[in-house]
C-alpha cells in the first residue's frame, strides 16, 4: 500500500449533502484527495494503489479529481468496475475532453476504469476469477479482491456524498439504457430521475454490489446499465455523459437546469424470457421496443429453418435488454423485459420514448446490433 495514501475520514467527517452548511473552514482551505492536495477551482490527476503486481510492483488506478471554486458535495462517477464495460469509461473520457464542461461547486471523483486488472485482460473479473461487484465494502485482511475493495471503499465511497457506477450488459447481451436504483431511497430516486436515462428500474442491487454498499454506508449511489462489453457506443455514451451532467446539475455542482425526458417509465418487475428449444432466433423486437400481453418477440427455427416455436410477451412491457447471440439452448436467456401496467401505459411509454430525441436516436443504434424481423418473414420491415 502506498504510504502517501490519505488516511479515510470517519462517516462523521464526510461532507455534507446540498442544503447544509459547510464548516467555514473547509470553504478555502486545500482537501487531500489519493495523498494530493487540491485546492478550491484546482483540478488533478491522481492514483489510487491498490495491489501490488506478481513482480512487486504498484497497481494503481488513475482518477481525475475536479474541485469547483465554490463548496458542495462530493461526487464519484465510475466506469468498467467491470473490467469489460467499457460505455462509462468512454461517457467519463469524452467529459474529461470536454472545455465546455466545468464544475463550479463540490468536488467531482472521476474513475473511468475502476476494474484496473479486469480492464487489462478486457474482462469482467479480477485474475482469481472473482467479481468485485460482490465484494464491497470489502476486507482490509481477506482475498486479493476484498482488499482492493476495501482500499476503494475507504479512499472513494467513504469520501463521497453521492455516487454513479456505469455499466453494460454482460457478454453477447445489449441493454437499452437505464438508470437501476432502490425506489425506496429518496436521495438515490432524486439522482435516478435526475440522469434522466429514460427508464428506472426497482431494487437495492446484490449483496456485496458496489451501490448497494455504497448506499448503505451513506453514499447514495445509482446503477446505469448500457449497451455492450467491448465497445463505445456513441449514443449510449451521449445517455451516460447528459445524465452525469444532469446529477451534478440537480446537485448545484455545473451551472443549469437538468435536461431530462419529461416522463420516465419505472419498473418493479422484470423477467428474463428464456429460449424454449435449441436453434438459431429471428427476434421481432430491439432494444427499448414496447410490446403488448401475447406479442412475439422471438421465434426459433432450425438452421434450415423449419419453425421450432415462438416467444411470446408474457405481459404488456417494455425490452430493457436481450442476446445479440441469435443461437441458443432451452432455458437460455433471450429477452429481458420490464413490466408495464397495461396495454395503454405500453403506448404511453412509446410516446415518450418517441419524443424524446436522445432515447429515439439510442433505440436506432442499439437495434442495429440485432437482426429484427416481422414474425413469418426474413426481412427487415421497412420501419427500421
Ligand atoms: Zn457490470
């Protein structure tokens, strides 16, 4: 461990949320970040050691730290925690590019590559196979991954007074972009709405996840899931980079008013639909495609295409992720959909989908990454 690293302040020293009143004496003084001192308007580059090598040597993370001239929160904003997902480092890279975008309060903790040795190995795990997004808050004396996630824990989260942790969906699967978050939380709900990603999604996340601890330690953090592994993809970058701005607008951090879809479809319930027989899939919906109760949505045929059997919508919903891999086995996973209430909030959501421009232009790009086609046919419809 790096001796120069700051010791973590207690949960009694974090800085306080928008709306209290800092302590006078932090309002000019220099904060340390990662063993550097920033000082008010100052910005750095920083590294956080967090293992050492097989040959003895530092493994560190690079962070840039941007402190505002003004007080406020602070804020931490991760991508590839798994090392794989690479839309959020790509969002927090095309920020850290851009002159136009200036904090003027609190200070801003940007971590576009958290999963350093994932990362490496253009993988989701760490080198012992483990997932550090079930590690958290992690262990100072346990495995590798736990004290990796320990020294993140402590130097990061611990420091952080709100928090958002970008991601994909895994291997051979795309998500159409949203914002995952405990309904029950209010300041997570408030940055959720605030992203504007255009659908919520219901739960705490899983025992060990990077948010769900964070939230519980007192950093309320969201979940955005995005696209694929292994790419940038531009629109869900423009998603990741207008909801990053929007938080630490709704938060008094960058000047202006968030710019956010004027309705938000939230989820409570979703469910995987999973692949019947084996065969090769025409798939007759895309990402963000709202269905209604009894709609196709796959069918699976032979190579030579004779009809093995067809998916169908279990309920009115709305496609929050899929497979992009159109070959599979029973009880593969197929089509991840996210329930709505009825046929009419069904339309409602594709309304709002459709006037929105950012999510009309995601749901173009992401649905070129899948074959669509209208049940009996093989050809594209002409809508797409
Ligand atoms: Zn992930």
């Amino acid at each position: 461990m790096s001796d120069s690293q700051a010791e973590p302040p207690s949960q009694a020293e974090k800085s306080p949320r928008v709306g209290t009143e800092l302590r006078s004496e932090t309002r000019s003084l220099a904060e340390t970040w990662f063993g550097r001192e920033v000082a008010p308007g100052e910005s750095i580059n920083a590294e956080l050691q967090i293992t050492e090598s097989y040959s003895g040597r530092n493994i560190s993370i690079p962070i840039r730290v941007i402190r505002g001239g003004e007080p406020g929160p602070s804020v931490f904003v991760a991508g590839a925690l798994h090392g794989d997902e690479l839309n959020g480092t790509g969002a927090i890279r095309s920020l850290l590019s851009d002159r136009e975008f200036v904090v003027r309060r609190g200070t801003t903790v940007m971590i576009p590559v958290l999963n350093v040795l994932g990362f490496e190995r253009h993988s989701r795990y760490l080198p012992d196979r483990r997932d550090l997004n079930r590690c958290f808050p992690g262990n100072a004396s346990g495995s590798m991954a736990m004290r990796m996630a320990r020294v993140i824990f402590d130097a990061i989260v611990l420091r952080c007074d709100y928090g958002i942790d970008l991601h994909t969906a895994a291997v051979r699967r795309t998500n159409y972009p949203s914002a995952r978050v405990d309904f029950n939380n209010e300041q997570c709900m408030r940055i959720a709405k605030a992203f504007g990603a255009g659908v919520i999604l219901d739960g705490k996340g899983p025992k060990g996840s990077f948010r769900r601890e964070a939230t519980a330690a007192g950093c309320p953090t969201i979940v955005v899931e995005g696209g694929e592994v292994w790419k940038v993809e531009p629109s869900v970058v423009e998603t990741m980079t207008r909801g990053i701005i929007n938080v630490l607008k709704e938060l008094g951090m960058v000047d202006g008013q968030p710019d956010v879809p004027v309705n938000q479809v939230r989820i409570r319930t979703t469910k995987w639909i999973r692949a019947e027989r084996g065969g090769f899939l025409d798939l007759h919906v895309a990402p963000g495609s709202t269905v209604v109760s009894g709609q196709p949505l796959a069918t699976n045929s032979s190579l030579v295409h004779e009809d093995q059997n067809r998916l169908e919508a279990p309920f009115d919903g709305i496609v929050i992720g899929m497979s992009t891999l159109p070959a599979v086995q029973p009880g593969e996973p197929v089509i991840h959909l996210g329930k709505l209430a009825s046929p009419n909030s069904a339309a409602r959501v594709e309304r709002n989908t459709q006037a929105d421009e950012l999510q009309r232009t995601t749901q173009a790009h992401l649905s070129t990454n899948v074959q669509v086609t209208e049940p009996g046919k093989l050809s594209r419809p002409s809508s797409l």
